[in-house]
C-alpha cells in the first residue's frame, strides 16, 4: 500500500506534521518552563504560524495536510485518494509522536507534554471541537485545490483559522482540531484520560464539513488526482 505513494509525500507529512507538534506543544511546554513567558496569545499565535509556514514548505509536495481528520475529510470528499489515506495518516501519527518524543527528552519534568484537556465537562469540550474542526475544515475545503493546500491565500487563511480558533477556545478545550497533535503528547505523557474525545469530535468535524461546503459551493469538487 504505501509503495504505491511517492516517498516525498510522505516524508513531507512526516516533517510538517513533526514541526507543526514539536513548535505547536513545545510553545506549551516551554510556556510553563519559562513561567508565562510565551503567554496564551503567543501560543496560539505559534499554531497558527506553524501551520501557515508549513503549508508554504510542503503544501505544493504532499498537500501539507499534516493532520489525520483533514486527510479523511478530504478522502470522503473525493479530493483525495482512499488509497494514500493510510500512509498519510501513518506518517503524520509517526511525525507527532516523534516531536512529543523530543519534548520528553527535551523536558522531562513536565507532566502533560502540551497533551490537550478539558477545562470545563468532556461534553463542552467534544461540542468546541467538533464546531472547531468544522470550521477549520471549511475553509481548508474553500482556498484549496483538490487536496493541494498551496497559494498565496490557502497558507494565511488556514494559518489564520487555527490561530483565531486557538486564541478563543484554547484555555477552555485545548483547541486540537487535529487528532494527531492529541494523540502523540497523551501517549508520551500517560495522559489518555480523555484521549477518545478528541480523537472522535476532531474527524466528526471535519466529516460534518464536506457536506456544509457541498451546501455553499454546490457539487463543484475536485476529483483526486
């Protein structure tokens, strides 16, 4: 199955996926190492930028998904071969847990690793998810082609998304969006308490996104390469 995929693919999803969790958690961690000295906006400002540098880096050689719900949604949506769904997902798991891996190496006295969890019930944080996934997969379905995340305008608006998502809703649900940047820091840390949460609302969200960008922009789909 993976041979079937060229190995730039995914070695590109492997190193986005890699910077994205390695920048993205370890602004986190190195925010409670420092005592504050990144603050909440800068983490999210860092998501955000991560995201958007990424896309420029790799969006023209794998698509820079770089986030297991995105691969799928773009699957269901026929933008993207079922066929490469496995290695991309593979690779992008392999990229977060090496970067978690680093941080643990890097940071062994923090608990949690940047691990995302909830403030408030696991309802109110699956609903935030769920919502934010879906709204971060909206617009990655509108300024794409096909499933090639790559243009002037697909890198700061999606970059945007994630930093503008992370900037309101992350001291109340971690603002994952991303079930790959959850999975890799619980699974170093131990802290799989609520795991399943975002693993589940993130890839119902971006489920719940295709439909929505059928419903504003028609049946105007790309088919997968």
């Amino acid at each position: 199955m993976l041979l079937k995929i060229p190995m730039r693919k995914l070695l590109a999803e492997l190193l986005g996926t890699f910077t994205l969790v390695f920048a993205g958690t370890g602004a986190i961690v190195i925010n409670a190492a420092s005592h504050g000295a990144i603050g909440h906006a800068g983490i999210a400002l860092t998501f955000g930028l991560v995201v958007l540098a990424m896309i420029y880096t790799f969006g023209d050689v794998s698509g820079a998904h770089l986030n297991p719900a995105v691969t799928i949604a773009f699957a269901v949506s026929r933008r993207f071969a079922w066929r490469e769904v496995p290695g991309y997902l593979g690779a992008q798991i392999a990229g977060a847990l090496a970067a978690s891996l680093l941080l643990r190496v890097l940071y062994p006295e923090n608990a949690t690793l940047g691990a995302t969890l909830p403030a408030g019930s696991e309802m109110q944080s699956f609903v935030l998810e769920v919502v934010l996934t879906a709204i971060l997969m909206l617009t990655i379905l509108s300024v794409s082609t096909g499933a090639k995340e790559k243009g002037i305008t697909a890198g700061i608006a999606i970059g945007g998304v994630v930093g503008l998502e992370a900037m309101f809703a992350g001291p109340a649900c971690g603002a994952s969006m991303n079930p790959a940047r959850s999975l890799a820091p619980a699974l170093v840390s131990g802290h799989l308490e609520h795991l399943w949460l975002y693993l589940v609302a993130t890839v119902l969200g971006a489920l719940i996104a295709v439909p929505l960008c059928i419903g504003v922009r028609g049946s105007s789909v790309t088919p997968a390469d």
